[in-house]
C-alpha cells in the first residue's frame, strides 16, 4: 500500500499547510476538498470514511 492509499484530515485547511508543502516538495500528489477534484468528495465511499 502506497502514498496514494494515504489521507491526512484536519478541522481547517491551515491545520494541513505544513503536510502540503512537504508533500509538494517531495512530489506526492495532493488534493484538498476545496478544490476541485472530480467529484472525489461526494463518492460514497468518501462520505462513508469521513462521516
């Protein structure tokens, strides 16, 4: 299992500032729910992990 199997959840997306910077320097792929991402939130399976 790899980094694409990975989440890293936070009440604000300041909270993830630092993790992003570090993922994005190291080029692994990231993606936050304010952005669009292909309707990756609103999948069932998303919704069930998060809710």
């Amino acid at each position: 299992m790899g980094l694409a199997c990975c989440a890293i959840m936070a009440r604000n997306w300041r909270s993830l500032d630092r993790v992003r910077s570090y993922c994005e320097l190291r080029g692994i792929p990231v993606q936050q729910a304010d952005e669009d991402s292909s309707g990756f939130w609103r999948l069932r399976e998303t919704q069930a992990m998060v809710g």
